[in-house]
C-alpha cells in the first residue's frame, strides 16, 4: 500500500491511494463494516491486523464513492506529520567519504564499527510543497536527499537479523541543514542542532514493505533496495545513487537504536545523506560551484516506487 496522511476539506485524514485516488480509510471501512482510526499512528499501533484491514478496505474501494478523491485534488502531510521520535542515520560511505575528503581529513574507521545517528526535531515536520525558513537558516541552506523508515512494531533490543519486520514502510526525506550554523555548533562537539532542527521533510507517501519486494537485496543483516535516487533543484538533476549502496542496513541501524530502548510505532529512522545528495558533497568536489538553496528554489527527492517529494523555500520574518 500507498499510505498518505492528507488534508481534505480543512480535515486531516488517513488515506491509502489507489490508482490516481485517495480512498479515505476510516470512512471506506464504515462502508464495508469495518473499522480503521482516521490517523497514521493509530494506524500503526493497530500493527498488523490493522494492516490486513486497510489492505482489503482499499481493495474493495470504490473510487466514485465520496471518500475518494483525485490525489491532485488534496493537499498531502507527511505521512507521519509528529513521529513519537526522529532519528537520522549516516549509513552511505561515499557521503561520508568524499565530504570527509573535501574538507582535508581522513575517512573516519569507526564509520565501519557502528552504525552511528542523531535525534532530529520531531516536532518540525514538514510534508509536499513549502518550507518556511528563517534569515539564518539561508547560511548555506543544503537539501539532503535520504530514504527513512517508519517503526510499525515496537521493541527493544532488536537484533539486526529480526529487525525489518518491525519496519511498517518507506518514505523520503529531505533533512534540510544550515550548514553555516551546523558548522558553528558542531566545533563545540556537540549537535547538529539549530543547523538541523528547523525543518525535515517527509514523504509523499509511507510504502508497505511488499510494494518493493521485486528490488529487495536479502542479507543477514536486514534487506537492502535497489531504489535509484535522484534530486533535482529548480529543474536540474544534480543527485544520482541507489539505495542499495548504504553501507549500514536499516535493521542495523535499528539494532543500535534499541539497544536498551523502546522504540514506538511511528517513529522515523533515516538514512542519512546518500553519495551526491547534498550540496555540501556536490560543492566540494565542484560538480556545483558554491551553489546553496534560496528563497523560491524547488527540490524534487525522487526515490523509485517511493514518488518524488518537492520542497518549495520559503523565507518569512
């Protein structure tokens, strides 16, 4: 499934797409005798079964019904518009490596000895179309093209080897960064924070697992997806790699996250920057020529069978 959380008529509503529709959920389930919740994290805690119930209700859609409506005619959210958490990996050795490079430094080894992360602003989700930023956030504004999971089944301690079947789907993100603040704080050791914190974009859609099993990469370390990934600014593609290249696995990167830890339905884990997918990468090994994001600039993330996510800047006061 294609799950969406999506504003209709001023109303936030959970919504699956089916062809080029949006079938309202809890309202398509009342039409059949069913029951689903009409938001993403009630969704989720209903684990599985509430899966198998949205999964027939869809399939029993009827696209002329009054819950459904053209994609084009609705306004999507992220799909998990305030995750309980929000974690961002760094799980891509050629970001890692070639902006390592770019500023004179060595590749780091313990890069290879765990899968590392760091908590994001959960409360500063952003989904399709524009993001407001502040004057300060335009020193260096940088898009970071990543794919992220959401958490279905909770748990603590989950080894690698178990832990995609606690992933619920995938989406992409866009972890907007002020570099110019992100650089300032992180010589204190410590963040990235207000160079983070003000804006991650989610989306369009949360893809179940089973709509990507024809790219799956099976490991005993968790399952990789040959996903190409792309980015475009304002028409330009200047982003390409696959997803299949993270050096670190979700269920890694899962592993080390709940290590001694809940993790809760809904929460988003990232990937962190795949290799092109940022302009600090891209400027530094001149591709680009000091070429940062401003004020009216678009950003389309496209990952395969995940859709494209655009990002419209916005400056306000």
């Amino acid at each position: 499934m294609k799950l969406v959380t999506y504003l209709r008529d001023s109303h936030v509503r959970l919504g699956a797409v089916k062809e080029d529709h949006v079938v309202d959920l809890a309202s398509a389930a009342m039409d059949v005798g069913r029951l689903l919740p009409s938001s993403m994290l009630d969704l989720l805690a209903g684990g599985e079964a509430a899966m198998e119930t949205a999964r027939a209700v869809v399939a029993l859609a009827d696209l002329d019904a009054p819950y459904s409506a053209p994609v084009s005619s609705v306004r999507l959210l992220a799909p998990v518009p305030r995750p309980p958490s929000m974690r961002d990996g760094y799980a891509f050795r050629q970001h890692v490596e070639t902006a390592r490079r770019n500023r004179g430094v060595e590749m780091i080894p313990e890069f290879d000895e765990f899968p590392v992360f760091y908590f994001t602003n959960h409360n500063a989700v952003f989904g399709p179309g524009r993001v407001p930023v502040r004057e300060l956030h335009l020193g260096k504004l940088d898009f970071e093209l990543e794919c992220a999971v959401v958490i279905g089944k909770g748990g603590r301690d989950i080894r690698a080897s178990k832990a995609d079947a606690h992933i619920a789907g995938y989406t992409i993100m866009n972890d907007l960064s002020a570099r110019v603040l992100q650089m300032q704080e992180m010589k204190l050791s410590l963040g990235p924070a207000k160079g983070k914190d003000f804006a991650t974009v989610l989306g369009p859609y949360l893809v179940t697992p089973d709509e990507l099993a024809d790219r799956r990469v099976p490991g005993p370390q968790g399952d990789r997806y040959d996903l190409e990934m792309t980015a475009a600014v304002n028409g330009k593609l200047v982003s390409r790699d696959t997803l299949a290249h993270m050096n670190w696995t979700f269920a890694q990167i899962i592993e080390r996250a709940s290590y001694g830890v809940d993790l809760y339905p809904g929460d988003v884990i990232g990937s962190g920057t795949c290799g092109t997918g940022c302009f600090l990468e891209l400027n530094g090994s001149k591709v680009t020529n000091d070429q940062w994001l401003r004020p009216g600039d678009r950003v389309e993330l496209t990952i395969a069978k995940l859709g494209t996510l655009v990002t419209e800047i916005a400056l306000v006061p």
